[in-house]
C-alpha cells in the first residue's frame, strides 16, 4: 500500500492496527489514497497481495470508512485445507479435453482463493507447479473481476504488455484465459474455474463456448449430469468452428 496508495507527487498517511479476536489475530492496513490499481510506469500490482491471501485465514480489500482511501484487513489464524466439492476437481481435465491447454480451479473461503485442482496438457512438471501456485489476490486482477461480474470472462493477451515476472501467464507462456465464476445455489461465488491456451496451442475460444459457459456457471458443475451436458455442448461449438 506504500507504494500503490499514493502518486510519486501525493504524500498521505499508512496506519497500522493490530488486534487479536479469539484465536485470530487482525490486522488492518489503512490509507487515504486512490486505491490499489496497476502501478505506475510496471506491469501489475506485483505479488504482495497474492502472498498474503497464500497464508492469512481471511482477507478483505474494502474503501475507506468515508469512501476514500483503501483498508486492507488481514486474519491471521489456523486455515483448514480446502476440499473441492466432487466433481469440481475434474473441471480441469474437461478444460484441457475439449478447449484449453491448462486449467486450474480455486474454491472461495473467507475472501481469498484456495488453489484445490490444477492441469496443464502433456506436462507434469508445470501441472505440478501451478497446483502450488498462489491464486491472485482481488484488487486489480483479472480474475476477481470475474468474481464480481459473473460468468465467463476472457482475456486475451497484448504481446506489448508486459508480464508480471513469474506469473503464470509469463510460467506457461498463455495466449488467452478464460475465467468462469461457478455460484452457489444462493448466487453468491463458490469457486473459480480457470482455463487458458499456451503460444502454439488451443486457439481463443468462440463466442458461443464463452455463451455455454456462462450458463454453466449458474449451474451445479459438481454434478456429473451438468458436466456432462456442457462437454456435449462444448464439443459441439468446437465441431462448428473447425467446420467453419
């Protein structure tokens, strides 16, 4: 926050609170600046946020009490690993079987992203690798803009745009990703499916994949039967294009 709260020509205060609830402790970082965006003249936000939501219980990126300025409060505790519900985990490979190169799933707990199923094609090592990968924290990503729209979101990558060193755009040299948000039945986001084409692989999908997506998102993809309607219909857009 020291660096994205203000401009190089703004001066503004960062305060530090440090409390414990029950068997938590919470801290809280506060600012009056413009908010947590990409940094000026770099890539991104950089991995700060990222590494925080790998290790904190809970984690929430919120406006200030008048609606400026950004606080960020952190809960720091013991966190039970994640289990995807049957059925989510399998996404991955549905991905790469019918239009991706690598997917990945990250179930929703307490504001942050828990990574809990992964799959790159015809590469152990680099399934492996973004297994243990962090998920992106919120601000400013591509990903928890998914999360706050719905649906299937894609991005396509500018070659002119520099890539976060390290990430897994820059990892697995992806070309495109998509980012389906999967709801619970309440609406409320339960899960983030992830699927993306590497340099020299799957090409960007078409309008109507990204159409059958978003309607899979409202539904129960833990469940075999819906699973197995959208690979039909993902098959069938796949068909449609290659015949076009």
């Amino acid at each position: 926050m020291v660096v994205h709260a203000y401009t190089p020509e703004d001066q503004g205060q960062v305060e530090v609170r440090c409390y414990v609830d029950s068997e938590r402790l919470i801290i809280e970082v506060a600012d009056e600046g413009g908010g947590i965006g990409s940094r000026h003249g770099g890539p991104g936000i950089g991995h700060g946020l990222a590494m925080v939501g790998a290790v904190v219980q809970a984690l929430d990126v919120s406006p200030g009490p008048d609606g400026g300025g950004t606080v960020v409060t952190m809960a720091f505790g013991s966190v039970a690993a994640p289990a995807a519900p049957p059925g989510l985990e399998t996404l991955c490979a549905l991905a790469l079987e019918t239009v991706a190169d690598a997917s990945c799933v990250d179930l929703v707990q307490a504001g942050v992203l828990r990574r809990v199923a992964a799959e790159v094609a015809d590469d152990p090592a680099l399934s492996s690798w973004l297994r243990a990968a962090v998920p992106p924290a919120k601000p400013g990503t591509a990903t928890w803009s998914s999360l706050r729209k719905g649906g299937a979101n894609l991005v396509v990558h500018d070659p002119s745009v520099p890539r976060s060193p390290g990430g897994t755009g820059e990892r697995l040299n992806l070309t495109w990703w998509v980012s389906v948000a999967l709801e619970k039945p309440d609406g409320t986001p339960n899960a983030l499916w992830g699927f993306g084409g590497r340099a020299g692989g799957r090409p960007v999908p078409a309008e109507d994949v990204l159409r059958h997506l978003a309607e899979a998102a409202h539904g129960d993809l833990a469940q075999p039967a819906e699973r197995a309607i959208l690979r039909g219909r993902l098959v069938s857009a796949a068909a449609n294009a290659s015949r076009g």
